[in-house]
C-alpha cells in the first residue's frame, strides 16, 4: 500500500519543528551558529515503517533543557536555574576557557557597585563565568521542546485523517498490500 498523505503529513510536522525550532534560537539570541545550522529532520520509509529523526548538534539538548547547577549557595544570592533537569553539574566545571573567549568577543567586563568597568582579565571573567554556571546551572529555552510538543500534539488526528485518505486511495485504485 503507498502511504504518500501519511509521509506528506509527517514531512509537514518535521518542517514546522525544525522552522520553530529555528525560530526560536533567533528570538533567544542565539540564531547563526553551530546549533541553529545543525537543525534538520530525516525521514526514512521502510515498506510500513517511517522513521522520522531530528538532528542537531550534540550540546542541543542541554541548551534545550537547561542544566541544573551543583549548589546554588555557592553564589551570592545564587538560585537553582534548571530545578527540573534530567541533566546536572556534579564535580566537572564547563570549560573555562571557552567561556573566556566568549567573553572577549562579546566584551563583558566586570562593573563594580556603580555600574563603572572594574579591572579584572577575560581569563578572569572566564573563571567567574565557570563558577556561576556550575553552581546555578544554565536555565532551560525549550526551543525544540516547544514546538516539538505542539507540533505532536495536532499530528494524531491529521495522521488518522492521512491514514484513511491512503487506506480510501488503495481501495479505489485496487492497490494489494
């Protein structure tokens, strides 16, 4: 049996994820980079099987869910940003040195009470980034979480309705399984 409004439906859902999910990563701030480029679907029909596959880079599911951090009161004031994540910081800090770069080219500087830039390195800034990121996690952005869930959430009926438009066509057509 040919099952093409079933395979245009789901092609249609995996489009609408990876273009929200795009989407998404450009309001957080985040679009042209590694992660925004690495978004896309496969979808693989095996005689009556489909096998539909997001892909992105690795670090995705972490920007997605967040992390929960080590202790909190580690910092002043410090709170716990992903309180629900499967995924935590134990023992390994993120990498610090990735983190001082990405200072640098975005020159965040340290500011005393006033508000005035204090002195203090990138290599120091990378530190004090590794610190808070251990101890408070990084918060969740749900950018493909989303849209993958209300995306789901409308495909049931839609592939019922394909299901029975391909069953409908093999009928008419004479087709055999």
């Amino acid at each position: 049996m040919d099952y093409t409004h079933l395979e245009e439906v789901l092609n249609k859902y995996a489009k609408y994820v990876v273009q929200q999910a795009k989407s998404n990563l450009t309001k957080a701030g985040k679009g042209a980079g590694k992660l925004y480029e690495s978004i896309e679907y496969t979808l693989e029909t095996e005689s009556e099987i489909f096998l539909l596959d997001f892909l992105m880079e690795n670090y995705g599911i972490y920007v997605d869910e967040g992390v929960r951090g080590a202790n909190p009161s580690l910092i002043n004031a410090g709170v716990q940003k992903a309180p629900m994540s499967r995924f935590s910081y134990k023992s390994k800090m993120p990498p610090m040195q990735v983190l001082a770069n990405w200072a640098k080219a975005k020159n965040i500087r340290f500011r005393n009470a006033k508000g005035q830039y204090a002195k203090g390195s990138n290599r120091s800034m990378g530190f004090a980034l590794q610190r808070s990121i251990f101890a408070q996690g990084i918060k969740p952005s749900y950018f493909f979480s989303k849209p993958f869930n209300k995306g789901l959430y409308d495909l049931s009926e839609t592939m019922l309705e394909a299901f029975a438009l391909d069953i409908e066509d093999a009928i008419i057509l004479g087709q055999k399984k």
